[in-house]
C-alpha cells in the first residue's frame, strides 16, 4: 500500500511538472524560440528556454508580472496566472527592430556591410516570399537595382552597371555557374535556377575578380538554396511546402513542390517546380504608337511577321 501512495504522489508531481511547462515558438513560423528569458522580481526567478523551446514556470509561481523576451521578439509582460490559460504552447510575434545587414556570401564569409568596402545588397527569404517572382532574373529584379533585359516571358537577363553574361559571375552556394567563354551579348541562364528553392540572394556591385575569377569584372549575384532542417528530437521532422500560381497577364501557370525531412544528425531538402508562359498581353487603350499589332514567327528558316489576333 506505501509503495502504491509514493507511486501515486510521483505521478501527480509529474502531471503537476509538465503542466508549468511551456513552449516558446515563433508566430509567423511555429518554430521554437531558444535561450528566450523569463523573469519576475516576486518572487525572484530567472529562466532561459532549452533547445526546443521549453521552460518550467514553478519558479514563477504566484508572480504577477513575468517579463519575456527574446531577440527580434515583441517583449510580453504578463502574470503567472494568466500564463497558465495560454495553453501549453506560447507564440511571441516579431519585432520591428531593424539592425546592421550581414552579408551571408558576399566575401565567401560573413561581415558587416558597415565593414566592406563594396556596395552589397542582400534579398532576404521574407522578402522573396511577398515579391513572389516567376523566374530568378525576377527575382534579382525585385532589389530595384539591377536591371533585367527580357527577350520573352519567363526569361531575364540581369544587368549590373552595363555589365552582362561573360562580365558577371552567377555563384549557386558558392559554386559558380558560368564562367568567361559565354559571348557578351545578353543570355537568359540565370533563369535556370529556381526562385522558390532559394532561400537568400546577394548581389556584389563592382569587380570581385580577386575572390571569384577573372570573369567577375562587373559584379557577383550569389544564391543560397533551401537549407535542410534538423530535428529538434530524436524524431523524425517532415514538413514541406506546395505552390500553384496563375497569372493572367502572361497566362503564366506554375507549380512547386519542396520537402525537407530531417534527423538529429542527417537532413534532406528537395524541391520541383514546373512553368508555363504564353504571350504577355498588352492593353487596348492609349497611343497607337505603344501597340504592337504583329508578332515575329520563325518558320522554315525564315523570321516571318504575323498579324496578332488578340
């Protein structure tokens, strides 16, 4: 009868211990949010979050301002008791905090932009997902600063400072993709990569020939791909995403599918995407001069003009 009692009363203290514990995760991302502070002055008491995210709040017990905060996260003040009725999981919204850019790849390793002395943009994931280019030249356009010369829908040739294909440097996850032997008119190659699969873009303003090659000359436009995803645990984490899209002002229709399944110490990302572009159609209103009534076909050879129906 003893042994059934203390048994009894560890199990209601395990059941009363995971009840104070909570989980910390990002809003937007559901992600968990590591080494977050919680802390109260009554009673005195000062927790940091584990790797997944977790504290225990019997520290806290009876506190009625707990102060939590973490890095690029709204501050919550809020009491103990109304902790409890979250739930077992609580989310911090992001913070409008702007700091100091980082450059990624620019230099091949990471520095302040403060600290270099060429001019580096950076494109960030947020940023590519509320752009939502159709190709990767769209997506270097996004920046406002590099120009890109179309010769059909789905196509884009990127243009630094009058520089072009065999005077600018392509670098996917530091392995570049063209080299000096291309010619020196505009090529649509950079439309290769896929938009959705990159997670980061910088573009190097200038001659970066001194880390990347001779053919570097006008500047370096660097892509990161999705980077796989650790399990927080000894489970295996899947988790994926999957994008339809249709534009009707080029009747462009695309879909993209990425899945990343991680372990504690192996993960795996992979992607697949599919476009399709028709004609851009162009208005009806306005000067004759700004309309284009024919288009070029080549046919046996020969470029031949044909009257548009549309």
């Amino acid at each position: 009868m003893k042994q059934v009692l203390i048994g009894f009363g560890m199990l209601c203290f395990f059941f009363q211990l995971k009840a104070q514990t909570v989980t910390l995760v990002d809003k937007a991302t559901s992600e968990p949010i590591r080494y977050a502070t919680l802390s109260s002055e009554i009673p005195p008491a000062f927790e940091l979050t584990n790797s997944k995210g977790q504290v225990n709040l019997s520290p806290f017990k009876g506190a009625s301002k707990i102060t939590i905060s973490s890095f690029g996260h709204q501050t919550i003040k809020i009491s103990y008791d109304e902790l409890l009725t979250l739930g077992d999981i609580i989310q911090l919204e992001n913070s409008n905090l702007n700091l100091s850019e980082v450059v990624i790849s620019g230099n091949r390793w990471s520095r302040s932009s403060e600290n270099l002395p060429t001019k580096i943009i950076s494109i960030s994931p947020d940023e590519i997902a509320f752009q939502n280019p159709q190709t990767a030249a769209d997506l270097l356009g996004v920046s406002g600063k590099v120009y890109i010369q179309k010769s059909q829908q789905g196509g884009g040739s990127p243009m630094i400072r009058g520089f072009a294909t065999n005077r600018l440097l392509y670098v996917v996850d530091g392995v570049r993709m063209n080299t000096a032997i291309f010619r020196g008119g505009n090529i649509q190659n950079v439309i290769n990569l896929d938009p959705f699969a990159m997670e980061h873009a910088e573009v190097l303003f200038g001659p970066g020939s001194v880390i990347y090659g001779s053919d570097a000359v006008g500047g370096v436009m660097s892509f990161n791909t999705l980077t796989p995803k650790f399990s927080l645990d000894e489970n295996a984490s899947i988790s994926g995403n999957a994008i339809t899209r249709y534009s009707s002002a080029n009747n462009e229709s695309t879909g993209h599918l990425d899945l990343n399944v991680g372990w504690k110490k192996w993960a795996i990302s992979t992607s697949i995407s599919a476009w399709d572009y028709d004609h851009l159609r162009q208005g009806s209103n306005g000067p004759d001069d700004y309309l284009k009534p024919f288009y070029v076909k080549r046919i046996n050879e020969e470029d031949m003009v044909i009257p548009l129906e549309d």
